[in-house]
C-alpha cells in the first residue's frame, strides 16, 4: 500500500516534468520566431546605419567639389565682369591667364579633385577658349583639349552635356564621363557663369576620377561579398564597389524598388537577375544622386540561420528523448531546455542592445546638418551681396574662413567618431581634458537639444598613461548616464560639470574626476545596484544595464582605480580615482 502511494507520488512528479517539457518547447518556437526577427530587424539596422554613415563620407567629397565650382565660379564671374573682354581679345587672354592661375593654385590645395577648368563660349573670340588644370603623373599640369577634340563643343555630342547641360539647367553632374586627353573615366560637376551683365562667359568645373569614387565605394563595405552603388539623379548607374558585368540589368530590381518607394525610406528585401534575394539600404546624397548598399541575404541571416538550427535540433532533440527515454529523464533535460531558452531570450535582448550605436551615427549626422545649414546661408547670403553689387573681395573672403571653419567642424566630429570606435593597440600618455572633450563631441547633439550646459573645468595639463580610447569609453558612459539624469529631472538650468584634482603619494600620482549632474539623487535602494551588470532603472527607454558596469571594469581593471558616487543637494555627483606610477 505504502509502495502504491510513493508510486503515485512519483507518477504525478513524472507528470509535473513531463508538462513542464510541453511547456518549454512552445517557448524555444517563440524564440526561434523572435530569433528570426530580431535578426532581420538587426540586419536591417546595420545595413541602414551603414549606408546613411558611407552617405555622410561621400557626401563630404561632393560637398567639396561644390563648393570649389561655386567659389570658380565667383571668381571668374567677378574676374570678367567691368571689362571689355568681348570685344578686346588681349583683355580676354590676361583675364583668361588670371583665371588659370587661381585654378592650379586652387588644385594644387584639393584633396580628391582630378582637374578644374574653364570652357568658354564658342560666341567668344574662337570657338574652343578653355583653361583646364589637372592631375598628371603626380603633378599639377595645364590640358590643351584642341590637341583630343578638334570639332569641339557640337551640341548634341553626348560627350559635351557637361557644356550644354549646366548652360541650360544652371549646374550638371555627370558619371562616369570619359575624357581621352587623360584616358580615364570622370565624376564632373560644372556650373554656367555669366558676367555683372548678364553674358555667357562659360562654365567652371572639376572632375574626379571614377577609379576614386570606386576606391572611396570598397573602403565602406559592410561584408566581403556586400556591393555598394553610386546612381545618379535619374537612377542611372554610376560606379559600384564591384566590378559587375552589365550593372544597368544586373541592378534593375533594385532601381525599380527604390524608383517605386522614393527617396530615403526604409530598407528592401528583393531578388537580383542571379535569382539571389538581396537586403538593400540607401540614401539621398546633396547633389541628388543616390547611394546604396546591397547584401545578400544569406551572408546577412548566417547567425540566424545557424541559431535556427541549432534550436531545431535542441528541440528534436527533446522530442526524441521524450519519446525514447520516457519519463524517467523528463527532469534532467527538463533544466538544460528552460536554460536553453533562457540563454536565447538574454541572446535576444543583446542583439537588440547593439543597436544602440545607430543613435551615435544619428548624433554625428545630425551634428553635421547644422554646419552644412550654415554654409548653405553663406552661399545664399554671398549670392545676395553680389546681386546688390556689396561683394567685395574682403566680404568674399570672410564667407569663404567661414565655409571653411563649417567644413572643419563636420570633418572633426567624423574624425572623433571614428577614433572613438577604434580599438586601443597601447598604451600612450594622453591629456584628460581633451578626452573628455572626445566623448562630448560625440553626444554634443542630444545636449544642446535638451539645453544641457556642460562646463569641462578639468585642468588642461592633467595627463596620464593608459588605454586613451577605453578611457574616452568610461567617460562616455558616465556622461550618458549624467546626460539621462539632468534629462529626467525637473531642475532648472539642466548642468554637468567636470573638474580635476592631482595629490602625489611618493610612489604614485594619483587623479580625481569629478562628473556632476543636476538630476536627482540616486534612491537608495539603487545605490548597491547601479554599477551591477543589466541593471537599470531605464529599461522602458532602452536602457542597457551595461554602460555604469563597463565604466567600473575599465577603471578598476586597467587604470588601477576605482569610481563612486555620492548624492548632492543640487544632483549627483560621480567621482573617479586614477593611479599612475612616478617614473
């Protein structure tokens, strides 16, 4: 009876096991399902992330080569107006020669650029007046295209729409364009220039060789086999980072997605004419022209495809044990299922957490758009002034240094950007101020936008030796979290404040850093907690747990210190302690 009784009870305990196996095998089909989505939603992110990045680099370049052909085309218009060029051919060479010398010097300075010219009217005194500097062997060299083109500007030659062309719409971008004088293929942007009286003096323009745009294309690959394409205005091919055999059909599917969705949306998924399905991303660049990255699904989805497996084989798996070993091992495979599950949901919450660092790509994108917003004001106001007849040459120069300043500005915070993400290789003695200024730069756009004021009192001469770029990485995280807390809070004006102090020991120099922010306090029930791994009090807002946790392991692992907190009447404040060895 007895026997009976403790039969029963192990019975029903076999059955416990049993439905608890049921219930963790729809919870492995949930996590292959969401498994599958998270994947493609990283995909798709990656790819988008990428693409609106490699757009920002390329954009630079463009921006460049327009902004050379607006300022050749205030000089010349400025260097023939008030002078009887037409009708005196002496004046129209000295101005001419004038003109070819601002262009060699003007190369001569250029990153990129190929060439810079001057196509004048044929109305003018000849029927082919040109001033054209290049790149050749290595050096800066005048181009006489009489001696390559005798009939020269007939229109309707397809070879001459980057005359006829910027005539008629105002400016012309055309890829590739072959120029045999050189023997290589071009991008070329030019504009039309008239004179204070409205004559047709020409076009101004520069070239840039096509095998650059190309190497400019590979350098931004995502995977090995990942195509990125240049097409222009019109969705016609221009240059990719792969050699394609006839790229219009191959890329047909694409252009017809992209011509049938408009400008800048998200992501497709289509198949090419090899009958490969293909994920594609693209973007809209300054000049019109569109850049796009494509990938072929299956190097994209390999993880995925490899944790799909890998599920259905845990889960028939299971199955078979059930059905061949029976009850009797339901309870030891019971904990490895619920594991195995548990481990894909934590997989899953990572992968959604690398995300993250599109929210940087967007910082440094939008940080860029202010500069590019002010040099198109200084354009339009230039514009204004010359049409009043108010551009003088000091007036110019001074539109010209703040040009200048705006492109330096979108240079460095791509420069920060991309040394942020740099692995450290050794150690070297860096200045911890400028540091600091590093991770600010980078989220220098979420903190004008929420008024945050930041003052960096850290004294200039304050330097250690130690990993700069996993430095730059702890201060980022403390300032994100300082960031957070003076956003979260009512307190007004919102401020973070860092400064410094050194005390030396005899053996050692030893480095405070102080992060204030005016947030509120940290409760108390957080205090033990906030420097754990994947603790966090913002998770509804994409908090990853992990920033305060990594801050804590590079100070204390690498730089001999350790970092705290303390809670202060006007917010909180995070303090760091450095070491360094005296020499």
């Amino acid at each position: 009876m007895v026997y009976a009784y403790e039969k029963n009870i192990q019975t029903c305990g076999y059955f416990n096991y049993l439905g608890a196996l049921l219930i963790a095998l729809p919870i492995e089909i949930i996590g292959l399902i969401r498994n599958q989505n998270a994947f493609e939603k990283e995909a798709k992110d990656k790819i988008e992330y990428a693409t609106k990045s490699a757009g920002t680099d390329l954009d630079v370049v463009i921006n460049s080569m327009s902004s050379l052909v607006n300022m050749m085309q205030s000089i010349v218009q400025v260097t023939f107006s008030h002078e009887n060029y037409i009708d005196d051919y002496d004046t129209f060479l000295r101005l001419k020669h004038q003109a070819g010398d601002i262009l060699k010097q003007s190369l001569s300075n250029t990153e990129h650029l190929s060439g810079l010219y001057v196509t004048f009217s044929p109305q003018l005194h000849s029927s082919m007046e040109e001033v054209w500097y290049a790149y050749k062997d290595g050096r800066v060299v005048p181009i006489d295209a009489r001696m390559y083109a005798p009939s020269w500007l007939v229109e309707g030659n397809p070879r001459v729409n980057y005359y006829f062309d910027a005539i008629k719409n105002g400016d012309y971008w055309g890829a590739p364009d072959y120029e045999s004088s050189l023997d290589e293929y071009m991008l070329t942007h030019t504009k039309s220039v008239y004179d204070s009286d409205g004559n047709l003096i020409g076009i101004v323009g520069s070239d840039m060789l096509m095998s650059e745009v190309d190497d400019i294309l590979k350098a931004i690959k995502l995977y090995s086999d990942s195509q990125i394409i240049l097409f222009d205005a019109k969705l016609n091919f221009c240059a990719s980072s792969d050699n394609v055999k006839n790229p219009a059909k191959f890329y047909a599917p694409l252009v017809s997605q992209i011509a049938s969705l408009g400008a800048d949306q998200e992501p497709v998924w289509y198949t090419s004419s090899d009958g490969k399905k293909h994920i594609a991303a693209y973007t809209t660049l300054n000049n019109g022209w569109i850049l796009a990255t494509t990938q072929t699904v299956t190097t994209v989805m390999t993880p995925a495809t490899e944790t799909r497996t890998t599920l259905m084989i845990t889960m028939f798996v299971t199955v078979s044990i059930i059905v061949v070993i029976a009850i009797l091992l339901i309870k030891r495979f019971y904990g490895p299922v619920v594991k195995s599950a548990q481990q894909n949901e934590i997989l899953l919450i990572n992968q959604s957490r690398q995300a993250k660092l599109g929210e940087m790509i967007g910082n440094i994108s939008h940080q860029c758009k202010q500069p590019l917003n002010n040099i198109n004001i200084d354009i339009s106001n230039m514009k204004d002034d010359y049409d009043a007849g108010e551009l003088t040459w000091e007036r110019f120069k001074e539109y010209e240094t703040k040009m200048r300043e705006n492109v330096s500005i979108m240079s460095s915070t791509i420069t920060d950007f991309a040394d942020f993400l740099k692995p450290d290789r050794r150690k070297e003695r860096f200045f911890i101020k400028d540091s600091v200024e590093k991770a600010l730069s980078i989220m220098r756009e979420k903190l004008v936008i929420n008024e945050i004021n930041i003052m960096n009192e850290v004294d200039p001469e304050l330097t250690i030796i130690n990993y700069r770029n996993e430095f730059i990485q702890c201060i980022f995280n403390i300032l994100e979290n300082a960031r957070d807390g003076a956003i979260l809070s009512e307190i007004k004006p919102r401020i973070i404040k860092i400064d410094s102090d050194q005390r030396d020991t005899a053996q050692w120099k030893i480095i405070s850093l102080r992060i204030f922010n005016s947030g509120g306090a940290i409760p108390k029930e957080s205090s033990d907690k906030i420097f754990l791994p994947y603790y966090s009090t913002k998770e509804k807002d994409g908090g990853s747990g992990i920033g305060l946790y990594l801050a804590k392991q590079i100070i204390e692992s690498h730089f001999g210190g350790e970092i705290g907190f303390r809670n202060e009447k006007a917010g909180v404040t995070f303090i760091i302690t450095m070491k360094e060895r005296k020499q």
